[in-house]
C-alpha cells in the first residue's frame, strides 16, 4: 500500500493540471524574481545501501508502525530566468527506522533538520503548463548519531496555476556518503544513507507576476477593395490577460504598416496583399494574415472627342468619324448621323446625299454606364469647279450720270448670276463708283450698286448672299479694261467664299 501512495498523489497533481484554466497556458513562469516554497511530504530514511540491492529498506512497510512518518519543507530563491534558479531550503523529517540499531530492535522515530543549497534546471519552462525540473546541491542534516553532510538531488513537476503560483511534486533524497553519520552503523566499504522525501507536495510562489504572451483570437478585413477604397482592419485578442506594454502592428504588403487593434488603409494599385498582424510584449510574439484582393474601379463609357473628316463636307462625299472614348471594355459605339442613318464601331464612315446642317451623335456605353456627344456638319453641294477657282466677276459700266442698266452691262452680269447661282459657296460683294464731274456722286454710285444688286436677286441669286455698297465718285487715275471716264462710272461684282 505504501509503495502506491506516491502514485496516487502524482496521479492527483497532473489531473489538477489539465484543469487549469486555457489562459494560464499561454502564461510563462517569472523570471528574474524572488520566490518562495513550502510543502509537506512523506519521509524515509534508507541505509544499508549494496552495490546489488540499492537501498533495502525503502518504504519497509515495518516503518510505518510508530506513526506517519511525515516531512515539512521551506525554501527561498532567485529565478534567473523561467527555466534555472538557485534556492536554500529547509526541511523536517520524522524518519522511521524500522531496525534500529544501535537503538534495538523495532520501528524507531527520529527528527531530522536538514538544510540544503541546490541549483534547479527546468525543462520548458517558459511555454508549458506543466514543467519537469531537477535539483542538484549539497546538504546538511543534523539530528542523527552526527551531523550528515553530503549531496542533495530531487527531482519533479511545477504545474502554473497563476501568474505568480503553481503547485509542485518532487521527490527528494539527502545523500550521505559515509553512511555512519545518521545511524552510526558503518556498513562497510560501499556505506551510503539516505534521507528521502517522496513525494512532497507543496505550492511555489514568484515575487514577480508572469508575463502572460499575446494571442491572437481572429483578425478581420475586407477580402476585396478597390484601388484608393480604405477598408477596416480588425483584431480580437487576449485583452485582458496579455501583459502590458504590448504591442500591435500591422503590415499591409504594399510598404505601409499601421498600429492597434482597428485600422484603416487603402491601396493603390491592384493586386494581390497580404495583411499581416503581429501582437508581441516581452512574452513573445504571434501573427496572423489575411488576403486582399485589390481591383481598380470600374470605369464607365465616356467620351472625350468625336471628330469628322472633312469638315464641312460635300453632298455625295463619305465622311470619317472618329471618337475617343475611356472606360472598361468592352465598349458598345452607336452613331446617329442625323439624316435617319445610324452606324456603328468605334470609327465610322457616312456620304451625305444632301447639302444641309446635320447634328451627328455618338453614344459610347459599357456595363458601367453610358455616355453621348454630338457635332454640327455642314453639307455642302456639290459645285463645278468654276466655284473654287473664281476670282473675279464680270464688272458693269453705265452711262454718264445713269444708274440703269444698259444690254452690254445686263449681259455681263448674267454671266455673273448663273456663277453665284451655281454656287452656293459664294456671296457677292458690289461697289459702286461714279466718274468725277457727275452729279450727286455718292448717291449715283450707291443707285448703280443697287441697281447690280436688283439684278442678281432676279436672277435666282438670294439676298443673304449680296451686300452693296456706293463708294462715290473716283478721284485718282484708275485705268482697267475700259478708258476713261466710262471706267470710272462702273459697278464691280467681287466673289467671296
């Protein structure tokens, strides 16, 4: 029964482990503080150690027959750091002899104080919940036949329970080496005694509390953007157990960075990005990503120019469009030409059968939206040749002091109004002149301009396209294809485009 009382209680501890809260998990022991510990045990003393045998009377069940043999410990140390500290113990047996000479025969009590000094080394100290260490030092023991000094070894578990405790279960052996010190029996060339405590249970507590390192819970953001679009960034963290300062960081995958647990940011070009949150303290770090993916804007159809050539055109001459639109493609053209004709494409061509004004249209669309503009095209006729290369009109010549017509001067201008009439792209400027020496000048010479002026509109010529002016009588020496004065008395017809 005895030898399973040290299995039921590690049975116990590593049970009560597994209980403690998730947070403590991610909670390191201190380092660099002072701690304290205290426990009770069951103790043993076993002598009459043989190369072959080890120690015999381990748990001798004989022992037990003058009470418990029970054991107190305290202890006071420095942790350098979570996983090695130094500490100077005291602890109290009530060991049980079971043969006990020289005291005779039968089980015997003995109180023995031991003092020790020991160094412990950890394993996984600064991550896990239940950490398994070993002790080596050296020791003091006094209350035998003599004082028993030798070295000290221990073994066992530290299981975190908070920031600043946690429960241990050791096993303990204070080593003799003479073996006559604490019961006086020399047994020989091989003599060892051993004052062992197994197993002690007990708590431990650090002046200074634990770091506990940050964990991240989720982190949370838009899976798309748009280029210049800010998106919120999300983290969810052990707020309340992490310890301060710490600290939040974001990187966004383009060179921009942000801090804390909410943050906004936008991006600039498209593209794939990875987010990144990184939470750290003097516990540690962790991180956690997500996924952007980043897309320009939708653009919508919209046009900058439309243009055609050439302009103004003639009837019965084709005619190019062309457009310049933005947006996404694809990009649907539709051109109305203002005659009931439409086209199509980003360029178009058209022939006008008939000179007129036309009001010529382009409305340019895509999914995102649409857009329209418009140009005015003059259509001319189509005119003879005579029309681009006329220079200058028949002149008219009048009779002394007369404003009316005579046949040679209607016979020139005929050749004049089926000219203008012909084509439509001229107008007709008219000057009167009158030869000095005739009466009322400038009257005679604004009658005379007149008098042309009446003529082309008889002659299917149209008022809009005729200005007439008298420019009086002509005082310099002016010759032309006529002599003399009769050159001066004269309209002259000048064709403008």
């Amino acid at each position: 029964m005895t030898r399973t009382l040290p299995l039921y209680l590690l049975s116990f501890i590593l049970a009560f482990a597994f209980t403690v809260d998730t947070a403590d998990a991610q909670t390191k022991r201190a380092g660099d503080t002072f701690y304290i510990k205290a426990g009770v045990g069951i103790a043993d003393y076993a002598g009459e150690y043989s190369p072959v045998d080890g120690f015999s009377d381990i748990f001798d069940t004989d022992k037990f027959d003058e009470g418990f043999p029970f054991s107190f410990t305290g202890e006071f140390g420095y942790q350098f750091n979570p996983n090695f500290g130094i500490g100077l113990g005291l602890q109290y047996g009530d060991y049980q002899f079971a043969d006990g000479p020289p005291r005779g025969e039968g089980a015997e009590s003995l109180g023995i104080t031991t003092t020790y000094l020991t160094g412990r080394l950890s394993l996984g100290a600064q991550n896990w919940t239940i950490s398994p260490y070993a002790d080596a030092g050296l020791h003091a023991s006094f209350g035998g036949e003599s004082t028993a000094i030798g070295p000290t070894v221990a073994g066992g578990f530290d299981v975190v329970v908070s920031r600043h405790t946690s429960l241990f279960i050791e096993a303990r052996s204070h080593l003799d080496l003479d073996g006559t010190n604490i019961d006086g029996i020399d047994q020989g060339d091989y003599s060892m005694d051993a004052l062992t405590v197994m197993p002690t249970l007990g708590f431990k507590y650090n002046f200074k509390s634990a770091v506990t390192a940050p964990a991240i819970f989720s982190i949370d953001g838009p899976a798309e953007l748009e280029t210049g679009e800010s998106g919120t960034f999300s983290a969810s963290v052990n707020e309340d157990e992490v310890t301060s300062p710490v600290s939040y960081q974001w990187d966004f995958g383009d060179g921009s960075t942000g801090s804390g647990l909410l943050t906004d940011h936008s991006f600039n070009q498209s593209g794939q990005y990875e987010v990144t949150f990184t939470a750290s303290n003097e516990g540690g770090e962790v991180s956690e990503t997500l996924t952007v993916e980043v897309e320009d804007p939708p653009v919508p159809a919209e046009i900058a120019t439309i243009n055609a050539d050439p302009s103004p055109a003639t009837a019965g001459e084709e005619v190019s469009f062309t457009s310049n639109v933005q947006g996404d493609s694809p990009l649907d053209y539709e051109w109305d030409f203002g005659d009931g004709n439409t086209g199509s494409g980003e360029t178009a061509t058209h022939t006008f059968d008939e000179e007129g004004e036309y009001e010529v249209t382009l409305n340019a669309s895509n999914e995102f939206g649409d857009d329209s503009r418009s140009l005015t095209l003059m259509v001319e006729p189509d005119l003879p040749e005579i029309c681009e290369t006329v220079s200058e009109l028949n002149p008219a010549f009048f009779d002394v002091n007369s404003s009316t017509l005579t046949d040679e001067a209607r016979s020139a201008l005929e050749e004049n109004a089926e000219i203008l009439a012909e084509c439509s792209n001229l107008t007709v400027r008219i000057e009167g002149f009158a030869a000095s020496g005739e009466r009322n000048s400038d009257e005679l010479s604004e009658d005379r301009a007149q008098a042309v002026a009446d003529f082309y509109e008889e002659n299917d010529v149209p008022s809009d396209r005729i200005e007439a002016e008298g420019r009086g009588a002509i005082e310099d020496d002016t010759t032309s294809k006529k002599s003399g004065t009769e050159e001066q008395r004269r309209v002259d017809s000048i064709p403008q485009r």
